[in-house]
C-alpha cells in the first residue's frame, strides 16, 4: 500500500499497520490481544500518561482497590498474570529477605524451594507453570498421576524444603480426579505451606480466597477489561514478599503508572458493570447461532457452560463429514476469510470448536453466522476442508519475523 502520510492517517490503525480486521469469537486470547479494554481505563490511562507520579503510591492506592474487590488485605498489579505467578511464588521463597530477592534464582542457599503442583495442573499458557517456578529458582514438586491425584500423594509431597503449593485454575488443566481448592488448600496448611492459586482467566474475585488460596492471581484484562497486566491479591504478608520481587526477578515484569490507573478504573467499572445485560447479549448471539447452525448438514450446534464454573456459555459447534468439512478443516476455512473470524479450536481433533460470544462488537455475530452458513452451503471445498490439526507450528515461529 502506497499512501501518503496524510492520506494513510486517515485509515483505521489496524489498516495503517497492515494488520488483518479479525472478529474474535475464540475468548479472551493473548494471541488476539486479550480483550477489549473499557472506556473507563481508556480514560484513566490517557489522563496520567502525561503526568509524574511515585509509583509505589500509586500502587498502595492500587492495593486498596484490589482489597475491596477480592476481599485480599491487600495487593498489586504486575505486567500479567504470568509475571504475577513468578513474583508470587519467588515471594513464597524469599520473603522480605532483601539479600535473598537479589540473589534468586540462581542462589537460593537456605531457602525453601519447592512447590507442590497436582499433576493435572502442569499446563501451558505460552510458557509453562512448571517453568514459572524455575525461573524464578524454584522447584516444581509434582503430585499424584496426570488424570488423579490423592490427597496422600500431595501431604507426602511435602517436605522441609517446601515454599508453596501451587494450584491452577484453567480450562486447559485436567477436569477429573484432581483434589479441589479447598481439599488441596487443607492439605498445605496443616504443615503451613501457602497456597498460590494461578486464576488468570476468572471471572470470580472472592472464591478463591474464600476456599482457602492465600495469593491469588488474576489476568488485569480479560474479562476485567483493563490494560495487559496481572493481578495479585492475598495476605500481607505474601504479597508485600511479591511485590518486593521488583526489587529481584520481578523488575522485567515491572508495570507502568499507566497500566496500574487502567486496572484501577476498570476494577471500579467492573463494580457497576451491567453483568446481566452483557450476558443477555452474550446469549443472544448464542441463540441466533444456535437456530441457523442446526439447521445445516453436518453440523450440530450446542450451548454448553464454562468448564471452571466462569458464569458464561459458549457454543460448541460439532462438525461431522457430511458438511464436507472436519472441525479443524472449517476452522481453517474460517481463519483464511474475509475477515479472518477466529474460532476456540484447541480440541478440534475431538471433532468440534467452540465460539465464544464474549469479545463481539456489534453486527459481528451477524457476519459469523452469515460466514459459516455460506461455507457449509456452497458446493466448493477449499484445500484442507478435512484436514486434521498436527502439531508442527514450531516452524512459522522460527520464522519471526519473516
């Protein structure tokens, strides 16, 4: 694209970048840019981009905010909830042992290292939580199989040397025969080891803390809406030993005055936010989804609930060859079009995709439902309509940035 300054100003950002216009229905991706921040940290984030604050202030203004939400004594925000999970747990290490914090993670002479993670619970996320720990000279400590673990397996997993349990809530750990939060939980605190409890992508800020997690971490944007960052709410105690990972192996993660007044204008949107409204437009695009799926060859529509008990639905569209497509192969289809509309694939090879209706702008679930009718209905197939995923996406990573 030839354009002159001028006339290329005039063009909507992600025209000038030269970046595709997709419509998300895959959920509240980092890979897609998280979520749609709201107006109110917009605002907030413009107003003190110009102006000098001390940060530690303003993040003690942060911590009350954070406090009355979660019901925490107090907390923090990070650059995100991956980065919150490395303070939390080097803090669970270190303490306030301010020789310690500079010498993790390499030097962890005297400290206690280990964490305690179920088995089901070594999920990634971009990165792993088993290298979380790691990086910042923790231990990972697993317990129990990948498909059970028995409250025996996690008391014999610790030991002395035990810093923490670490507990993840997620749609990606396993969803049978892992201890819940409060049965884990009892276990750690009856030989007084803290609970961290990984809970980026939760919509709940109080359950947590109530089922026993003395550190908790939340995504600051996803359903929260506010700038990328990450959330951590709990004890004093753990928290200040978090935060003064800024100090150590937290300085990369460090979060600017911008992000920090986003978060806290987006907590306090998300006080009076309409919940109910959103979900009532939420299932209105389920619905209309619903009527105009089922009634084509091969595919059944389904609204099923979110799988860690977040208080919304998705659609899970089953694919079947007699549309002419496999789940990936019309995932693919979807991604490839004009726009590009990004569905949850992640179990494609099960036979199905999911679509999630949380992070729609006005007329796109018109344009999802029009798309996936035409590409049923047309007679043509494009190249790889029953294609099946395989896992070689290492290779246009190693391409970046070509």
């Amino acid at each position: 694209m030839d354009l002159s300054s001028s006339d290329n100003q005039k063009l909507a950002i992600r025209e000038r970048l030269g970046l595709r216009p997709i419509i998300n229905v895959a959920g509240t991706m980092t890979a897609l840019g998280a979520s749609i921040i709201v107006p109110e940290a917009i605002e907030a984030m413009a107003e003190i981009a110009p102006q000098w604050v001390e940060i530690d202030d303003l993040q003690r203004r942060a911590s009350a905010i954070i406090a009355r939400l979660t019901g925490a004594e107090a907390g923090f925000v990070t650059a995100s909830a991956a980065g919150g999970i490395i303070m939390a747990v080097a803090g669970a290490i270190a303490g306030p042992r301010l020789l310690a914090i500079e010498r993790l993670p390499l030097d962890t002479t005297g400290l206690k290292t280990e964490v305690v993670v179920q088995w089901g619970h070594v999920v990634g996320y971009g990165n792993t939580i088993d290298q979380a720990v790691r990086l910042c000279g923790g231990k990972p400590v697993t317990a129990g199989a990948v498909s059970a673990t028995a409250p025996y397996q996690v008391d014999e997993a610790i030991t002395d040397s035990t810093a923490a349990g670490l507990y993840v809530v997620a749609h990606t750990t396993m969803s049978y025969g892992m201890l819940t939060l409060p049965e884990f939980a009892a276990i750690c605190h009856a030989k007084n080891v803290p609970v961290i409890v990984d809970a980026a992508s939760e919509y709940d800020f109080r359950r947590f803390l109530a089922q026993g997690a003395d550190v908790v971490i939340y995504s600051g944007h996803k359903f929260l809406g506010g700038p990328t960052t990450g959330i951590v709410a709990g004890s004093k105690e753990l928290v200040r030993a978090g935060y003064l990972q800024n100090r150590g192996v937290g300085r990369g993660m460090k979060v600017g005055k911008e992000s920090i007044a986003g978060v806290m204008a987006a907590l306090e949107a998300w006080e009076v936010r309409d919940h109910a409204g959103i979900r009532a437009r939420e299932r209105a695009a389920l619905d209309l989804w619903v009527g105009r799926f089922n009634a084509l060859p091969g595919i059944e529509a389904v609204i099923v609930p979110d799988p860690t008990g977040n208080p919304l639905d998705r659609l899970e569209v089953r694919v079947r060859p007699e549309s002419g497509y496999s789940a990936h192969g019309l995932a693919a289809a979807l991604a490839a079009g004009s726009p590009p509309i990004m569905v949850r694939g992640h179990l494609a090879e099960l036979g199905f995709f999911l679509l999630d209706p949380c992070n729609l702008h006005p007329g796109e679930a018109e344009i999802v439902a029009e798309t996936v009718v035409a590409l049923i209905e047309s007679p043509a197939r494009p190249e790889g309509a029953m294609s099946q995923p395989f896992r070689t996406s290492s290779a246009g990573m190693l391409k970046w940035p070509d």
